[in-house]
C-alpha cells in the first residue's frame, strides 16, 4: 500500500494551456480518456472506450506532460508508473503489484493508470530471454486490462489506461493489441517552439534583442525538452554574470539587481 501511494500523484497542476500545440493530441485524448472517464454511461456498445491509449514519439515530446494534464484538468486520480519506479518495487512480485495497482486504481476511480517508458516495462525481446518475474508481471497486466473493460462493476470502466514509448516497434505484441487507440506525438514545429518559448519565458525578462520567431529558427529540431532546458540555462546567466566571484553576503544583496536584469540573445546558447 505504501508501494502505491509513491506512485499516486496529487496536485499535478498542469493543464493544456501549459503544453504547446499537439492540438489534435489534446483532442484525441478529450475524447479518448476524459470523456469516458467523466460519461462512462455513454460510452457503452459500439462507443466502448478503448482498452488502453498509446502515446508515442521522439522522446522529450510532452508525452508524460499531456498524461497529466488530462488527469489534473478532470480531477481524476493520476498514478504515474515508469519503468524504474516499478522494477525497483516489484522484488520478484511483479504480479501482486499490478493487482495492486489495478485494485487502488478502481477505488479512487476515475483515475488513470499512466505507464512510461512502456517498453522497458512489456518489451517483445521477452519470451526466451526474459526474467520470471517480468514475465509474470507482463501476463497479469494484460489480464487486468483485459479486466478493466469486461465486469459489470461500474467502477472498473472508470479506470484508463495510459502508456508511453519513445519506440513502439519494441513493444510486446499482445500489449500493443491492448493499446487500441494510438497517438503520435511529434517533434514540434517552429511554430510550436515559439509557442513554448512564449510558455517558459512568460515570467522572465528579455530584452528586445530576444525575439521569439527569430530563436524558434534557430532551435529547429529541438525537442520540447530541449527547448525548456535552454531556457532554464538562458534565464540563469544574468545571476551567473553577477554572482562571479561574490562571497556569500553580497550574492544575497544582489536580489534587487537580479531581479531588474533582463535576458540578451547572448544568453541563449545553442
Ligand atoms: P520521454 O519520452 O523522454 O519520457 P516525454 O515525451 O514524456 O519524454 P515530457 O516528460 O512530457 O516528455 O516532457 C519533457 C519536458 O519538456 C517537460 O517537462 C516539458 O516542460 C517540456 N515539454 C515537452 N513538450 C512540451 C510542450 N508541447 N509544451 C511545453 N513544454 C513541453
């Protein structure tokens, strides 16, 4: 149970207005995950929500970013799985944790079960090579979802499934047949960088040297990742050019200076 709670995530506080672009992304997923989630009852015979939703792409893309937003938009319980957090938990028990999850994910329902890095987790190299535990906990997980669709417990269609994968091709077959609805997720337009650059530097000051079309050229094949820690590296130079060499007492007395500077071009290093 405390396994569990790790993984549940509260207050992601992100919504759609905090990612860029990927419009048809965001709509496929409104129709996909919220509305079901939030309509259950008209999604039913020829409408029945999709077993599970795919989210795939160049990593760095939002893809994690969209899955929480759609949970923290509709109030829906969001547990976030990656594949590190769940191999490091799962200690042999591969299965007794997804049945877990799966049991916590119906009862603070709606909610979604967002699984990352899916490949790592369900990959195809499995069926020689791989380690019991992952084995098993591969079968119990399509068992679950298989689960999710088929009782007539209502609570159980108020539970989404979500995952994530830089590289589909990897995936297990049987999973991937589960994930019925899928989404590519990609690199972002120049139009998109700009958007995201209007996003991360909203509450930072730039000089009229910074123009935003101008740095969304040159970040061309940038991912949204990329172009985020370019701006977290860029809005640290006015600080990095004060602090120099200061002692401690007179970085604190540089809070108001700090505060005053503004961003050059020069500060953005590509
Ligand atoms: P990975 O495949 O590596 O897990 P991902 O596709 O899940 O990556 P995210 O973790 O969602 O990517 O995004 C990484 C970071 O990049 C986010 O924290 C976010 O700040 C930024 N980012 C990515 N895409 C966008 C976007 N469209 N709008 C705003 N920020 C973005």
């Amino acid at each position: 149970e405390a396994v569990m709670r790790d993984m549940l995530c509260e207050d992601l506080g992100v919504t759609f207005d905090d990612i860029a672009s990927l419009g048809p992304a965001k709509r496929l997923l409104n129709e996909a995950v919220t509305l079901p989630l939030l309509i259950p009852e008209y999604f039913t015979g020829i409408r029945e929500p999709w077993k599970g939703v795919l989210l795939f792409g160049p990593p760095g893309t939002g893809k994690t970013l969209l899955a929480r937003a759609v949970s923290s938009m509709n109030d829906v319980t969001f547990f976030g799985c990656s594949s590190a957090t769940l191999t490091s938990k799962w200690r042999g028990e591969g299965e007794k944790l997804v049945r877990c999850l799966f049991a916590m994910a119906r009862h603070y329902a709606p909610s979604i079960l967002f699984f990352d890095e899916v490949d790592a987790l369900v990959s195809r190299r499995g069926e020689s090579g791989e380690h019991e535990a992952s084995r098993r906990f591969k079968s119990e997980l399509l068992t679950q979802m298989d689960g999710l669709r088929s009782e007539e417990d209502s609570s159980t269609s108020r539970v989404m499934v979500l995952a994530a994968t830089n590289c589909p091709w990897d995936l297990d077959d049987a999973l991937l047949r589960r994930l019925e609805k899928r989404i590519y997720i990609p690199l972002p337009s120049e139009e998109s960088i700009r958007d995201m650059l209007a996003i991360h530097l909203k509450d930072i000051k730039c000089d009229d040297s910074v123009k935003l079309d101008n740095l969304a050229r040159r970040m061309a094949g940038f991912s949204g990742a990329d172009v985020k820690l370019c701006c977290r590296d860029a809005s640290m130079m006015p600080l990095r050019r004060l602090a120099a060499d200061k002692s401690p007492s007179e970085i604190q007395k540089l809070k108001e200076q700090l505060s005053s500077t503004s961003l050059t071009i020069d500060d953005f290093e590509m």
